[in-house]
C-alpha cells in the first residue's frame, strides 16, 4: 500500500519535471537563437548596413539597403496577390456555405498549405520564370503570395465564425441583402482578428526562402520595377552565410537578425491590435 | 361587437369590441397577417403544427406558451429569419396583406417586417450610426435626412433625451435597457408595417422592462406589434389578443382577457394558471 502510494507521487513528481523542463528547453531555445543572433549579427548592424549597397567581393563593409527593399516589394506584392484571393475564399466559406464546395475549398485550403515551399517555387519557376526567361521580383511575389491563400482562407473564415449570427440577423431584420449585411457588419465586427491573421500570414511568409532562390532569384544592386531579379533578406541571409568570407558571415547575421526583428514587430502589433478594445 | 372572419380549420372566432378599435378608425380592424396551415420542420423533426392565426393591424398580439412550445420559430416564419439556418423548411399559407411571404423576396418582406430580438444586438458601430444604418440600406441618403430622421426614431422609442448627447460614442456603452430600446429604434426607423417582438425583455430587469412596454404600448397605433414573451404579466399587460402555444401547436388564440379570465381550452387554463410550464 504504501510502496504504491509513493510510487505514484514519484511518478506524479517526475511527469510534473519532465514537463516543466520541456518547457524551458522550448523557451530556451528560442531565446538562446535570440542571443546568438545578437551576439553574431548585433555587431554588424549598423546605419550603413541598413542604407548601402553590398560591396564588391574583397572589400569590407557595406549594406543590404537593396535586399530590405526587396523583401519589402515581394511581401507587397505577394499581398495584394494572396490576400484578397483568400479573403474572398474564406467570406465564402464562412458565409455561403452550403455543404459540398465548401468542404472541398477547405480540404483543398489545407493541402495547399501543407505544399512545401520549394515545390511552390518550382511551381512559379515553371508558370513565369520560364515563359519570360529571366528570375523577376513578379515570380518571387506571386511565389509568395500562393502561400499566403490558404491561410488566409482559414484565418479570414476562423474570424468571421467569431461574430454572433444575432448581430447577421439584425442586419437582415432591416431588409438588408445577404452581401451587404457582410461587407458592412459581418467583417467590419471582425475586423481585428483579419487584420491580425493577415500581419501573422506576412511575417510567415517573410522568412520563405526556397521560393524565391529560383524566382527572385538574388541581385548585388538595387532593382527598379518588378521586372528584374531582386535581393531579399531570407536569400542573402543564405549566400553570405555559405561564403567563404569572414565579415559575410557576420553581414549574414545581421540579415537574420533584421528579418527577424521585423517578424517579432509583426507580430507584436498584430497581438497589440487583438488585446485593445474589441468595442468601438 | 363586430365578428371577424371565423377561421375555417380551427373554428376560433376573434370577437373586436368596438373600443378597442382605437376611436373607430377602420384600419384598424383590418388583418395584417394571415396564416393557414403552416408547418415548420428542422431537418425532418417538424416543430410547428398546421398552425392557423390572423393578427390584426394596428394591436398588440402576444404568444405565450412553455420554452420549446414553437412561439419563437413561428415568429421568425413571420419575416422568414428562420432561413439563416439551415435545413429549415416552412409549408403552408402565410400572408402578409394578400401577399404570399414565403414566395416574397426575403429582402422586401423584411422592410416590411421588422424585428427585436431577444438579446440587444446594437451593430458595433455607434449610437447615431445603429439607426442611420437601416435608413442607409433602405435608401435614405444625406446628412441632413438622416440626422432628422435618427431623432425622430430615437424619440419614438423614447430614448432621444437619454441619449442625444452621446449619438457618436458606441452603442455598447449603453446599458442593456437602453441597447434594447435602441434596437427598437432602429428597427422602427424603417417605418416597418409589422413589428416582432421576440421576448424583447428576457435579458433586461423589471425597471427596463416596465419602459419597453410602456414604448410598445405607445407604438400601438404605429404599427402591429406581435410579441413572444415567457413573462403572462407582460402578455397580459400589453396585448389585445393573446395565442396560447404547446408542443408546435396553437391551442387557443382571443382576446387577451378572454385568455386569461375564460380559456375555452384545459391546457391554456392549466398553462395560466401556473399548474405546469
């Protein structure tokens, strides 16, 4: 009785550690990245790195200006690409579910998000890079904004399922059509939560970097239009870590530490938007 | 006293003293709505029974029964709101004047039928924006308009001097009285021939309540009000006629006095009386 009483505490105690130093071990090891990122990238980082252009090979200094820029028009791009597209689909889902489409545009939505990101850029290699013969900042964008849709498609349903079907039928007790008590009550009631899985989809697809080594390729100068192939952060982080050069390796930290910045900003603001008020 | 049109399948014969047709104006003993017939089916679980009703224009008509008796689904056959769910089906006649409604344009019976809900549902926008809203889609246009015609709602629904110097700050500050009231508002800022009621204080204390009757009260010669309440005080105190539900049935439907004094029915009397329910 009593071997079986402090066994059982044994085992309580030791699931109740095991758990417990998991935990640390997860928390860690994020915060371990987060240091060792500073401690390589944070020396590097500085206003030239942010404003200038790479240096040619062999000398020293220099900047990613270009490649933040870059990051920046693809993720724009890839946005006005993959967001409407999978708004629209989840309003669809959401509210004009009937019982068959809706079932195989989720199921679809899931596949979709479960493609892997490479076997994405060989998709816009072959649709675009090939038919124009050259990597452009339009392929590496719509690479990009493929991947985006199936998670807008969930997130963007996951929201409108948040607002009551009270709040519908009051709109439609007015005499309101179906689309206009959407457009006007539904998504404005969920505004916030979009909103977030949109900042959240972004800062997913930021970090992408096997899409865009055969779409947007890379370029050591600036790119005009959309036209042209273009650095990005996730790309140069990948070639100036694989070089043989000692000030690329940290010019490398430097990039992920940006990028990474930016993602955590992302994300701030997006779960600052969801704590404020949710009452207007 | 006047005699109305017996009902052919259930024989109830709605008796209208002359006072209560409001100082003899003929509209009012006109029908507004008349239903014959009408099933209702969930799925393939039917909840309402051949159900046979007439309301008249311009009174107050209340539907009491126990929870799940089929009061609230037979109001939302009303303004076909039973349609936001789905495998919902209804079968019969219902008619709203000589209109058929469950072939009408959902979107057209609804300006015409309008509805209070149990619990407020203000839109998350702001006090003057919940009213302008209806007035919007239903095609007023312009500042000036709308301003006028917010007020003149907000003053029907007595709600204007609690309000009119927060019309921009959110409906949700309100308390739930004053959100209920205001959800009244905006559904009378469409001017609707019908209004229904569907138990509009459930959520709301006895002060809040004695205020949303006394508004239906003063609406009466606006418009037909039909009401669901659980509360027999309320049905009593504010309704012309009364409709007894049980079990998707309409087992009585007369004069709310005669409901209440002299129920012809067992069941109503039990139901009343308080012996079940």
């Amino acid at each position: 009785m009593l071997a079986r009483q402090s066994w059982r505490k044994f085992v309580n105690y030791f699931m109740f550690s095991l758990t417990g130093v998991c935990a640390l071990v997860a928390v860690g090891i994020l915060f371990f990245i987060l240091g060792y990122l500073v401690w390589n990238g944070g020396s590097s980082l500085s206003w030239a790195f942010l404003t200038h252009l790479p240096t040619p090979v062999g000398e020293s200094g220099g900047g990613m200006a270009n490649a933040i820029v870059g990051s920046g028009k693809l993720l724009l791009l890839a946005s006005l690409f993959g967001v409407p597209i999978g708004f629209l689909g989840g309003v669809y889902l959401a509210e004009f579910g009937g019982r068959a489409l809706p079932f195989v545009v989720r199921y679809t939505a899931d596949l979709l998000n479960g493609i892997p990101s490479i076997v994405m850029g060989i998709f816009a290699y072959t649709i675009v890079v090939l038919p124009m013969k050259h990597f452009s900042t339009f392929a590496g964008g719509l690479a990009l904004g493929v991947m985006m849709i199936p998670i807008a498609v969930r997130s963007t349903e996951e929201a409108l399922h948040t607002v009551p079907l009270v709040l519908r039928e009051g709109a439609l007790a007015l005499g309101t059509s179906k689309w206009r008590t959407i457009a006007t009550v539904v998504v404005p009631a969920a505004r916030k939560p979009i909103v977030t899985g949109i900042i959240l989809n972004i800062a997913r697809v930021a970090g992408e970097t096997a899409p865009l080594l055969f779409t947007a390729f890379s370029n050591r100068f600036w790119s005009p239009g959309w036209n042209q192939p273009t650095a990005s952060l996730p790309v140069m982080v990948y070639t100036y870590a694989i070089s043989p050069y000692e000030d690329w390796h940290r010019q490398a930290w430097a990039a992920g530490l940006v990028l990474l910045t930016l993602v955590l900003v992302a994300n701030l603001i997006a779960r600052l938007s969801v704590s404020g008020r949710t009452a207007h | 006293m006047m005699t109305l049109d017996t009902d052919r399948a259930t024989g109830f014969e709605i008796e209208v003293p002359p006072a209560q047709l409001r100082g003899g104006k003929v509209a009012a003993d006109e029908i507004k709505m008349r239903v014959s017939g009408l099933d209702f089916y969930y799925g393939s679980k039917q909840s309402l029974f051949g159900i046979n009703l007439q309301v008249l224009t311009n009174h107050i008509t209340a539907l009491i029964g126990p929870s799940g008796c089929g009061k609230s689904t037979f109001l939302r056959v009303l303004n076909r709101m039973y349609e936001t769910l789905p495998h919902t089906r209804a079968e019969g006649d219902v008619r709203l004047d000589d209109e058929d409604i469950l072939i009408m344009d959902p979107v057209n019976l609804r300006r015409r039928v309008g509805m209070v809900f149990q619990r407020p549902n203000p839109f998350p926008k702001s006090v003057f924006d919940n009213i302008a809203y209806g007035l919007k889609v239903n095609g007023t246009h312009g500042r000036a308009a709308l301003q006028e015609k917010v007020e003149k709602s907000l003053r029907r629904a007595a709600l204007w001097d609690e309000v009119k110097d927060q019309l921009h700050k959110s409906a949700y500050a309100l308390s739930g009285g004053q959100q209920q009231r205001l959800c009244i508002a905006r559904a009378l800022a469409v001017d609707p021939e019908v209004l229904l009621l569907d138990e509009p204080c459930s959520a709301l204390d006895p002060i809040a309540t004695a205020k949303i009757e006394e508004l239906l009260f003063s609406l009466q010669d606006q418009c037909t009000q039909i009401i669901v309440t659980h509360n027999m005080q309320q049905a009593a105190r504010v309704a012309d006629f009364t409709g007894f539900f049980l079990l998707g049935k309409l087992i009585e439907y007369n004069k709310t006095d005669i409901i209440f004094k002299t129920p012809a029915k067992k069941e109503t009397e039990d139901y009343i009386t308080g012996r079940f329910g």
